[in-house]
C-alpha cells in the first residue's frame, strides 16, 4: 500500500492553546503516524504519515481549524511524497 507524507509548519497564535495535544488527537483519530512539537521561532512543526485522504485531511484541519483558542496565519506543508512504509509507529509529541 502506498502512503502519503509530509511535513508541516503552522504559524500564528499555536502555541499555549493546546495545539500539539488537539494535533496529536486529530491524527491519532484519523489513523495517522509522525509528530508534532513547539519550535523556538514560535511555531508548531511536525510531519505526518498515513493513507493519503487521511493525511489529506489532517492537512486541511491543519490549515483551515486547528486548536480551539488558535489562530492560524500560514501552514507550510513541505517534501509532500509518496511513501511505501510508515516511519513512525504512533502520532506523538515531542518536545
């Protein structure tokens, strides 16, 4: 089975609003693998794995809802790919 991967970088009002908690959830709910985690600029960065409506939709949530309490001005999305095996195990947060 092929797989859908990317990473990502959101910008805005994301960190201390629950972000990477609502981020790991949403994933976790749609099946999907990778991480997520605060970067020292401000901004929440990650890469996420999965079936490819599945990271689609991830992709979408990231972009246009995000966390209650967030803002969100730009996502980046990045090395968007096919891949033929997950790397990661779970969707977690790292610090």
């Amino acid at each position: 089975m092929a797989y859908k991967g990317y990473g990502f970088e959101v910008t805005g009002k994301v960190q201390g609003v629950f972000f990477r908690q609502t981020t790991v959830e949403e994933a976790q709910k749609l099946g999907l693998v990778g991480w997520v985690r605060n970067d020292a600029s401000g901004s929440v960065q990650g890469e996420a794995q999965g079936p490819s409506d599945k990271a689609d939709s991830l992709k979408d949530w990231l972009q246009h809802t995000g966390s209650p309490g967030s803002r969100i001005d730009k996502c980046n999305i990045s090395n968007e790919r096919t891949i033929d095996n997950l790397d990661y195990d779970k969707f977690e947060q790292r610090s």
